[in-house]
C-alpha cells in the first residue's frame, strides 16, 4: 500500500476536526464519560486501562466504558447505560467474575491484531464504497465487548485493546504504537501508568456537536473503515433492541474546507471523519446505549442536481429528507438497517 493510501486511512478513520484560526477552539460542554481524559487539541481520550485474565491465565487488555448498572458506572467514572440492560441473555456476551481487587477473570472471548489492516478507496469522486478492505484486528466467536458480571446483571461495555502479552510488548507511553499487538485506533498505551489513548470520533446528535470512541462492528467494512475490531459474535445484539440508530452519508458534500463536508466520500478521499448522526441522543437524554444501528443513506442525483445536498446533523433532518425522497438507501428504497452494529460509546458533547 503506498504512503499516499496510508495517509488517506488515518484521515478517514481518525481525523480531527480542526478549527480555523478565527473560530473559537472546541470545548467540552457535557462530559459524559468522567474516566476520560480528552484532549482536542490531539484528538484523543486518555482512559484507565485494565489487565484481567482468561480462565487459564492469558492476559486481557481492556478499557471500561459503559454499564448499565448505576452504581458500577459511578464506580469507574462510566456512562450509564440502562439500555444494555436488554441484552442481558444476548449468546454473544462474554461472562467475567471480579474479585475483591476488581480484577477480572473472563470465561471466552480471544481477539486477534495480528491481521493488516488495509482499505483501499474507490475512483474518484466516488471512494465509497471501497475496493477492498481488511479489518486490523479480529474477535473469535465467542467475543463481544459486552461483558455480563457472573451471578449479576450488571453489564460492562469492556472492549479488548490488546490481548496475551506482556506489558513490555506493549509500551508505546510515547505512541508509535505496533498495532499488530494494539487495537488500530490507538495512539499510544502505558502498561506503567495503565492508560491507554485512543482517537476520538466526531459526529452529531439532535443537532449538536459530539465526540465518541469507536471500538467494534458486526460487520468488517465498519470495522476497518474506524480501525476497530470486527466482532462478528455481536449480530445477535441488534434484535435485543440495545441499540439505537446512527445515520451514515455515502456521498454527502466534500471539499476539506468546505463547511457542509460529510459522509463516507468526503472522509475516504483524505478529508476526516465521516461525522455520522446518533439518533435519539441528545444533550439532556436519560437513556442511552453505547450501540448503534448503521442506517446509510444516499443522496439522490435528482436531490443533489437541484442544491439540496448539505451537511445534516440530526435524525428528525434525516427522516425529513427521507420522506421528500431526497435520500434513499444505498438499494435505492427508504432509508433503514442494514444490519450493521458499531460500539460507539459517546464521550460527550461539544461547543
């Protein structure tokens, strides 16, 4: 893959959005998970990183993120999550035991890093969908971040960054990171000081800004095109009802300075993140899941010949656009699930 590729990767996967010299810098205004420390002006969250076990000893490098149990998300400075709470009996969790240290001991569940990951964007001006792609890391059978606390139902939303091996193997305090160890989306992890940092997701939610962490999909597209983890055990979790949806524009406008940028296009061609819209979520919302529900939507040539195309971030612009016939889905009938799963958990909203 050329140097020029690898480029387009990160921006697409990973890339900030940046501020121009006149704007005010982004702030946080509602920083729902309190274990992170974010860092805009780098664009990633700092979050404690955990070291449980496999029932037979192999190390389990892993992150907390969301619970659905009140007091445990107040414990480790967690979203909470009520809504994992239907996917209790979901066969793909994995089961884990804490003891009185809160260290973890977990009965399946391996990933694998090893594998390249690679996507290689589609002709110009349509890069999505790519020509080819290969998720960097890859969950067995038995994985899903979700993890069922045994004897309880409590949740813990616990995606593994980095799994049997060492501490020493994976010191990257200064970046630089292996990621043929190391989930992809991480910039740099610290088995010294137990954190880890990983990029940060940008999108929209109810017409606001938001920032997010992006960790694993059901499916290896979304898996590779957010440097996450393909976890194909979690296609029972969409039928639970645990998660809500997230809209995706294929081919929303483009041009890196232009303000309306957005969609899959835009963010394949080296111009940032896609900036997706979360459903259902807003500033002041009680409920909230981690996992969402990719619905992708196109703009119609009929929409875009007659202006109509700009930048969306809320649901209810989706769902009016939709019912104008101005977007469809990529089939061509209404927008809707394609039964594609991505663990987002929402960091917080931006000003």
């Amino acid at each position: 893959m050329t140097k020029t590729i690898l480029g387009i990767l990160a921006l697409a996967a990973t890339g900030a959005i940046q501020a121009n010299a006149t704007e005010t810098p982004p702030m946080i205004v509602n920083q729902l998970l309190k274990s992170a420390k974010v860092d805009l002006m780098h664009d990633y969250a700092t979050l404690p990183l955990h070291l449980g076990h496999m029932k037979d000893g192999r190390k389990v490098w892993f992150v907390l993120t969301d619970s659905n149990d009140d007091a445990s998300a107040d414990r480790f400075g967690l979203v909470h999550a009520a809504q994992l709470g239907v996917a209790l009996n979901a066969k793909s969790n994995r089961t884990a035991t804490i003891d009185a240290k809160g260290n973890f001991t977990f009965d399946r569940g391996t990933v694998d890093f090893s594998p390249k990951r690679s996507l290689v964007p589609g002709d110009a001006p349509n890069f999505f969908p790519p020509k080819s792609f290969q998720p960097g890391s890859v969950g067995d059978m038995d994985y899903s971040p979700l993890v069922r606390i045994a004897g309880t139902n409590v949740i813990y939303n616990a995606p593994i960054v980095a799994f049997d091996v060492d501490a020493s193997a994976i010191s990257f305090c200064q970046g630089n990171v292996n990621h043929d160890l190391v989930l992809d989306r991480v910039v740099k992890i610290c088995p010294a000081s137990m954190e880890v940092s990983v990029q940060l997701g940008h999108g929209f939610a109810a017409g606001e800004k938001v920032i997010y962490l992006s960790f694993d999909s059901n499916n290896p597209l979304p898996a590779t095109m957010e440097a996450g983890t393909y976890t194909p055990a979690t296609a029972d979790l969409i039928a639970t009802g645990a998660s809500e949806t997230l809209f995706a524009l294929a081919n929303g406008p483009t041009g890196i300075n232009n303000p309306e940028r957005q969609g899959f296009n835009s963010a394949l061609s080296g111009e940032g993140p896609s900036l997706n819209i979360l459903n259902g979520l807003t500033n002041h919302s009680r409920g909230y899941t981690p996992l969402w529900d990719v619905n992708v939507a196109v703009w119609t040539n009929q929409a875009i010949e007659n202006g109509q195309r700009r930048l969306i971030t809320s649901g209810d612009q989706v769902d009016n656009l939709d019912r104008a016939m101005a977007l469809t889905n990529p089939m061509g009938g209404r927008v809707g699930s394609l039964g594609l799963l991505v663990n987002c958990p929402v960091i917080g909203f931006l000003k």
